[in-house]
C-alpha cells in the first residue's frame, strides 16, 4: 500500500470518502514523508516497542510506525474514520485502534492487556488545543511512559525546553522537567501539513526520568510553582501569600512567614518565579510544607 503521508494519497484517501479536517478534534494531517521518519527515528523505535499513537487521523504515521515497532496501538476520538483507517492499515496486523478520548483511557491498563504492564513509548501529532492536558496525563503515569515524543506548537515546544529566567519559562516547563528531560528534535513547517496550520510547530521528545530530580513533596512542590505564576509579574512571595493551594486545601500563609522561607533558602524578597530553578523551588516548598504542617 503506498504511504500515506504524501500530498497525492491524502487528498485520494480524503477525496474517496468524502473525509473533511474536522475543526473541534485539531485534525492537520502530516504530507511529508521525511518529517513523519524523522519522527520516528527521534523516537528510537525497536521491535521490542510498543507504541501508543495518540491521534492516528487517517494513518499518516501509523502505518510506518508499525514497520518499525512491535505493537502499535493508536488512540482516535473521531469514529467518522472508521473506514478510512480501515482501508490504510488493512496490511498492517501489529497496530490495534482504540476508538475513545485518551483524557478517559486508563492507560495503565492498556499496558497491561497490550505490553504486558512493561513500558511503552507514546508517538503523537497532538491536537494544539488540547496539548498541556495529554502531555500531564502521559507524564503523570510514572514508569508507565520510557519516552513521549509529540509535534506540538512551536511556541508550546519553546516552553518545554526553556531555562529559568527567559520569556518562555513557566508553570509547564516545570512539570515537564520534573518528570522527564525534554530536548526539541524537529522544526515543521505548515507546509508539511493539509490543512496548513497558521502556526510553526517542533518536534519534542520527553526522555522520562527514572527518579525525578528532586525529592520533595510533589503536591507542595506545584503549589508553590502554580502560585508563583498565576500572576507572573508578581513577587514569588505575593504570589504565596495570594493563594497557596495545597490538594485542594487553601494554605494561608504569613509575609512573616514567607520572608522567612525565603531567607532560609538564601533568596531575596524580591525573587520572581520565573527566575528560580525547579530544585530552588522544591527548596521552598520543602520549607512551607514544615512550616505549616508541624
């Protein structure tokens, strides 16, 4: 069967049934073979693998994905492409669909019934407007994921990979850090896409860690950093004293108290968030958390 991540045979497989790029589910379908392989080998796919698509679309990845892992099993929201990933993954037997939203898939089990609870890689095209949510999910199953390489919108990208103290730094760029080391593979054009989106895109790929890099209390860890940029052009200490919210609960906290944690972790009162590194604020978490739960 020949590729589908050509222009030819997607407008074919588009134009055969009727199949228009639905707007609610972010569907751009990927035209350029080299982009689609250069994924892949960002992903460092082996036949022991089994890989988790999110998004097949009309298959304009999967079926290469599946020349090269083991099992592919791809994740499509959209039921209408029930025939058109009938007819382009007829000749590829080692890749199953799941037809549901992944936000509601347990994945956890879905390693179990397709790896044997061994780890998987997941591979995605991942739908703009709903990018951060499917990248936490992913992230938040520890030792579930080996690696999560995903296109994304550039500037989404930009903020995975940013250091502490430049514009594209953030809450995000934090809990991606903590769980994985991300490092961006592959700049795409729109011209790789139809319909061409209006925006640049990159690909990511997100090593998971064994360990995360620091060893504090995730749910006070993330408060401190949600805090801290809730109002980026805030104080870290405004931000605390404005809303620290701890699994749910409001911590209130003292400006006493927090020019004390801050003087403890060798920090001025002055400090921004968006200037700290992810052990600095797990260093302050760590010193609210004994504060206030002693």
């Amino acid at each position: 069967m020949a590729e589908v991540c050509t222009l030819g045979e997607t407008l074919r497989i588009l134009d055969k049934y009727g199949f228009r790029a639905r707007k609610k589910f972010g569907q751009n379908f990927l035209i350029d073979g080299n982009i689609v392989r250069g994924i892949i080998a960002a992903a460092n796919i082996t036949e022991e693998d089994c890989i988790l698509e999110i998004g097949p679309g009309i298959g304009s990845m999967t079926g290469l994905l599946s020349q090269s892992a083991g099992r592919v099993v791809a994740v499509e929201i959209d039921e209408s492409l029930r025939p058109v990933l009938a007819e382009t993954l007829a000749d590829c037997p080692n890749v199953d669909v799941i037809w549901q939203d992944v936000l509601k898939l347990d994945l956890r089990g879905l390693a179990d019934q397709y790896h044997g609870g061994k780890p998987l890689k997941a591979v995605a095209n991942l739908p703009y407007y709903i990018t951060t949510p499917i990248l936490m999910k992913l992230l938040e199953y520890q030792g579930l994921f080996e690696s999560i390489t995903v296109m994304v919108q550039k500037e989404v990208a930009d903020r995975l990979c940013a250091a502490p103290g430049t514009k594209d730094y953030g809450a995000i760029t934090l809990a991606v850090q903590y769980y994985s080391e991300p490092r961006a593979v592959l700049e795409v054009p729109p011209s790789s896409f139809i319909p061409r989106p209006g925006v640049d895109s990159s690909v990511v790929c997100l090593q998971a860690r064994p360990e995360p890099p620091v060893q504090e209390d995730p749910a006070w860890l993330f408060a401190v950093v949600r805090a801290s940029f809730n109002q980026r052009r805030k104080t870290l200490a405004n931000g605390i004293l404005n809303g620290l919210t701890v699994e749910g609960k409001r911590i209130p906290v003292t400006r006493e108290e927090v020019n004390t944690v801050l003087a403890d972790a060798e920090l001025p009162v002055s400090v921004r968030g968006e200037t700290l590194s992810l052990a600095q604020f797990a260093a302050i978490a760590g010193r609210l958390k004994a504060l206030k739960t002693a």
